[in-house]
C-alpha cells in the first residue's frame, strides 16, 4: 500500500471526529489521522501508555526520550494537556470517556467481531488495550487494508483469528471502500476512486447491502 492510500484512509477516518472530543488513536495508519484535522477542530488525543492531549510528532532533534505514544513513538504534548499513569489511562477507557478509537485490524467480520491482535503462532508482546477501547470507546473506526498480503480478503463472513472483541466495530475505511457495521451487517456506504463496485464485491469475503446514496471519492 502506498503512502497516499494510507492518507487518504486517514483522512477519511478524521472525519469522524468532532469538535472537543477524546480520541485514542492504534499505531501504524491510525497514527496519521492528526495530520488531516482541521485546524479548527480541538481535540485531546488519548494514550493508554498515560497521556491525554498528545500535539503532532516532534521535529528531528526535538525529541523528548520520556514523551512517547502507547506505540512507543515520540509525541509532544498540546497546550492543557496531561501525564497519569497506565491505570487512570485504562480507567478512563474503562468508564467510557474516549469518544472515538481508530485502530487497525488482521480481521473484521461482517457483524463487526474485530480480530486485531495476534496470528497464531507468532510472538505479540500482548493485547494492549485494544480489548477495552473495542469494548468501551463510544465509537469504535477501523482502518486497514482490504485484503491481506496474500490476496485474501480482511472482511469476512467469521473472523478465523483470535477475536479482540465481538460486535465492537462501527465503521471500517479500507483503501477500497467505507463500510458502516450495524446488527444487520455489512453497508457499503463510499467507495474511494478509482475502486469501483465490481472490484470491492471481487475483493470482499461477505455480502453487504449497498447504500442508495453511495458516495465516491475521488482522489
């Protein structure tokens, strides 16, 4: 996957949050999203590793070894911004104070079981906190690529991975295509250019409505 596919996945993701929300962000894509909010829109950006208003990532030779994300990537800290330790993080989780979680995924299913945090038989350090954001986070946004890199597909009628958590998942932004995940199913509601309808069917593992009012996004 391209640098642009994974901005542009980003960049749809921002959209989801509004202003004065607290939004706790998975590394890899996920991590991008800050650099396509508006300007306008405030926000406080949550780590589990203790941080509650993370700024952009400081500039080469400007950064603090004791300042980092829960991916373990130098952060700086916003104006009003805060240090706890991992348990008020996970706390705050806990109680249902983030608003928005964007995290990556291996899997999602078609009802929104989120498979996101080992393959069998490799070595992981650990869920992280991605089991209470999934469960708790009042909006839960994956971004990930539509299929693997063997070609098999990531959406899937039932996750053969390990699950995170079941029924979580609220919506999903692959490069291909945004999916809205209700009791339901699956609703393919925008596909980005230059996919279309024929190749997101081709690259999917389970059936979805499709909206009537299906947005296209163009590069």
């Amino acid at each position: 996957m391209g640098i642009d596919e994974r901005n542009r996945m980003a960049k749809r993701a921002a959209e989801e949050i509004q202003n004065g929300m607290v939004v706790n962000l998975g590394i890899g894509i996920p991590s991008l999203v800050p650099n396509h909010l508006s300007r306008e829109i405030q926000v406080m950006f949550h780590a589990e590793n203790g941080i509650t208003g993370m700024g952009p990532s400081p500039g080469k030779g400007k950064e603090d070894e004791n300042l980092c994300n829960a991916g373990g990537f130098p952060v700086t800290l916003m104006s009003g911004g805060s240090y706890c330790d991992s348990a008020v993080a996970f706390g705050m989780i806990r109680r249902g104070r983030v608003d928005i979680t964007v995290l990556g995924s291996l899997q999602v299913s078609q009802y929104g079981d989120l498979a996101n945090w080992i393959v069998p038989g490799k070595k992981v350090p650990g869920m992280g906190g991605a089991m209470e954001l999934a469960q708790k986070a009042k909006k839960v946004i994956v971004v990930m690529n539509h299929c693997d890199k063997n070609g098999y597909p990531k959406i899937v009628n039932t996750c053969s991975l390990p699950l995170t958590s079941s029924r979580c998942v609220d919506l999903i932004i692959t490069e291909m295509a945004v999916f809205k995940v209700s009791h339901e199913g699956l609703l393919l509601s925008e596909i980005f250019a230059p996919y279309n309808l024929d190749s997101v069917v081709s690259k999917t593992g389970c059936e979805f409505k499709v909206s009537e009012n299906i947005r296209n996004i163009p590069y």
